[in-house]
C-alpha cells in the first residue's frame, strides 16, 4: 500500500510532561515526518508544542469523549487513507480507511490498577476491561493490522490470542537528546559517589526493595531514587533501610535534565522489577554509556541482552555481587561501550521505517 500520507493520532500526547505513550507518539511522529507527509489528530493545541513546529494537524474529540465513538466521520472528511494510533481505543466505526492500531503490552492484567489521572467512571471500567481477554479482542480486531514495542509483548499477543490481524512489532526508543543533553562517551567510571540511579513508579511489582535490602552489602554506594513517591510509601521503603546500609536518597520527582546528569554521574541504572511493559530507563543509561543492572525478567532480557548486568529479583545479595562486576575501571568501560552500541538499535527513525514497511504491506 502507498504510504506517502499518514494520519497519526496525537491525542495521547502531553503537553506538561511525558508519559510512555505521550514519549512514543511524539518520538515516532517527528522521525516519520522526516521521511513521509503526517498528519497530526489532535484534541489540544497545546499537544502541538511536542511536535514539529509547522506540521499538519486536524482537530477531534478528546479521546476518552463518548464522541470517540464517532471519531471516524471527521477522518472520512479529511480523506485519510491510513490511520496509525498509537493506542488500541480509537473509534472506528464507519471509517473508510486503513487502520492500524496499538498495544503496548499486557502488564496491566497482572496489574489491573488504572492511572490515577482518570475519573472513577473510567478506572471503574479500566478493571473490568481487564478481568478477561475478550474485550480486548474485539478491539483489536477492529484493525486492519496490529503493532506493538516488543517481541516479548507479540509473544504474549499470541499466546492469548488478542488478535487475528497481523502483529508488527515497532520498537521504543529512547528520547530525543538536544546537543546540550548528549553526551559522549565516558572516559572512566565514575570515582567520586557510587552513584546507583533507579528512575521508576514505586508500585509492589517495580520491587524497590530488593534494591533497598540490597544496600546492606554495598555500605559505600549511594541508591538515588527520582521518581515521585507518596509519603505513605516512602515510610515503608524508608523502614527496610538497614544501620551500616549505603545511602539512600529519596528525590522525589527530578526533572528531565536532572535525570540524564544523574545517569552521567551514574555507576549503573538499577532495577528489580518482577514485572514490566517495556524498559525505557534501561535503553536511556545505555545510550549515554551507563551500564544497567537489573531483574533477570523475560522482557529486560529482550531489551538488555548480552550487555545488561542480569539479577535474582528476590535475591538481594545478588544485586550487590552484579554492581560489584562493574567494579574495576576497564570492565566498567567495557559494558559502558558494548551498553552504548546495543542502545542504537532502538532508535525512532528505525521504528518509522518499521511502521512505514507495515503499512505497505497492508
């Protein structure tokens, strides 16, 4: 199928601060525009601000609108022939062109708690919609094809049979770094702090514990958590903290350059997670040269590879001993390079070609 204009749905897009699906729209959206005619479909003007400047763009309903249900009527009157939705919610009923639409991944049926954002009406329905597979199929197969971030997640797809379309897989990517956020390669591992940086939600399943009991055994380390946390939940992470442990810094939520300066001051990325969707964090150190140490999970093994540093997520000491093979300055460098060069395989312009070859074969 000819692909030299594409309807992209931006509506998922933030306009105060990235989430996963915000990060991904508007990544995947500026890499296409380099290389076909996109349209932008958004709900907002201000979504405009994280898109390239000057780029095409209809306005529709807010997505989670009962209007959505209708959403296919002003795209008929566009005359797109493609749309991509970086989402698998969008209506389509009478639309008269290709659709393709996405699911990321199924973490959210092993842990059916809704963003906190939503209205009760929508985290009500978000935990009945996944109680079982079935609706989920009835989504998906309104498409014409299916994508999703992760050979792990397409494994997962099949197994539960979410859909009889075909399923492609369209990888994240880290962010986009301006010149002044890039950074070269490291010279040498860090020699001042032993700086460990985890940047995640403090959920039961992320497992910050294993990393907090892991400080036991690494007294002169320091685990800088960034993310935004809940009193609550800090005094219970705070509870585990062991006398004679390493440090352990509660950020509190940092912003995006804060973030990469953390990862460049960084000895590795750290996470224990059971459970997860996709593992941006770990493709973001990686870029900058930073080694990650994380959870032996199917999911970080697909992502990290042969270059990742892999631990028993319930064995805390295990944790230690993996920080520790970083250790020595030519090890470190060595997995900081071999981290750097896997990194490059998940980058936008490749996932555009990716999801422009997908639609040709539509």
């Amino acid at each position: 199928m000819k692909t030299d204009h594409i309807f992209f749905d931006a509506r998922f897009i933030r306009y105060d601060h990235h989430d996963g699906i915000s990060r991904f729209s508007a990544g995947l959206f500026a890499a296409l525009s380099r290389r076909t005619k996109v349209t932008a479909i958004i709900s907002d003007t201000r979504q405009l601000l994280k898109l390239p400047r000057g780029c095409d763009y209809i306005m529709a309903n807010d997505p989670t609108s009962l209007k959505e249900l209708f959403v296919a009527r002003i795209l008929n009157r566009a005359g797109a022939k493609v749309v991509f939705s970086p989402m698998q919610t969008m209506g389509s009923w009478s639309r008269k062109y290709r659709l393709i639409l996405t699911l990321h991944d199924l973490i959210y049926y092993r842990h059916p708690a809704p963003p906190s954002e939503f209205n009760w009406v929508i985290r009500v329905g978000w935990r009945l919609f996944h109680l079982v597979y079935w609706p989920q199929r009835l989504f998906l197969n309104r498409a014409d094809a299916v994508a999703t971030v992760s050979n792990t997640s397409r494994r997962l797809m099949l197994e539960h049979r979410l859909t009889k379309r075909p399923i492609s897989v369209i990888y994240n990517a880290a962010g986009s770094f301006t010149e002044d956020e890039a950074n070269p390669a490291p010279a040498s591992r860090p020699r001042d702090e032993q700086r460990l940086v985890y940047m995640g939600s403090f959920m039961d399943y992320k497992n910050v514990e294993v990393l907090i009991d892991g400080m036991k055994f690494l007294p002169d380390y320091e685990l800088h958590l960034l993310s935004r946390i809940q009193p609550e939940r800090r005094i219970q992470l705070e509870a585990r903290i062991k006398p004679g442990s390493g440090n352990v810094i509660f950020h509190n939520g940092v912003s995006e350059n804060e973030y990469h300066k953390q990862l460049d001051q960084a000895v590795a990325l750290v996470s224990g997670s059971r459970d997860e969707g996709f593992g941006i964090p770990l493709i973001e150190s990686m870029s900058r040269g930073v080694p990650v140490v994380v959870s032996d999970i199917e999911i970080f093994k697909e992502i990290g590879a042969d270059v990742a540093l892999f631990f028993d997520q319930e064995n805390p000491e295990d944790f230690a001993d993996k920080v520790r093979e970083l250790e020595s300055n030519p090890a470190w460098i060595e997995r900081g390079i071999a981290s750097r060069n896997h990194a490059e395989q998940f980058n936008w312009d490749r996932s555009a070609g990716d999801l422009i070859e997908m639609i040709s074969r539509l």
